[in-house]
C-alpha cells in the first residue's frame, strides 16, 4: 500500500509501476458503503460550517 499515491489533483489513487490510474469518484460511486461513507461526511461537513464547496464538489459526490 505504501506505493499507491494520490494524484491528478486529489482525484485519483495512482500506482505508477503498473500504470494504474483509479478515479476516487468513481471508487465512491461503485461501492455502497463508500457513497454511505461519503453522505455521511457531507452531512457533518454541512453541520460544521461547510457547504459542500471544494473537495466534496470536485470528486462530484455533490450536485
């Protein structure tokens, strides 16, 4: 796990030797308890202050 890296902005876990390039919104989206995950962090975001502005809006887990 150590070789795995997060590129393209944030938006991507990328493990160069292999050529693998794997989207986290798309992680996200194709796993149910991840998108649970990622409501459930968007809720507290909201409660804290946050408005779903930057990360969460980037990798598109928000309209």
């Amino acid at each position: 796990m150590d070789r795995i890296e997060v590129g393209f902005g944030g938006s991507a876990l990328c493990l160069d030797e292999r050529d693998l390039y794997v989207s986290i919104a798309g992680l996200v989206m194709a796993s149910k308890p991840l998108m649970e995950l990622s409501v459930d962090v968007m809720s507290v975001s909201e409660v804290v202050g946050g408005n779903a502005q930057g990360p969460m809006r980037t990798i598109g887990l928000t309209e």
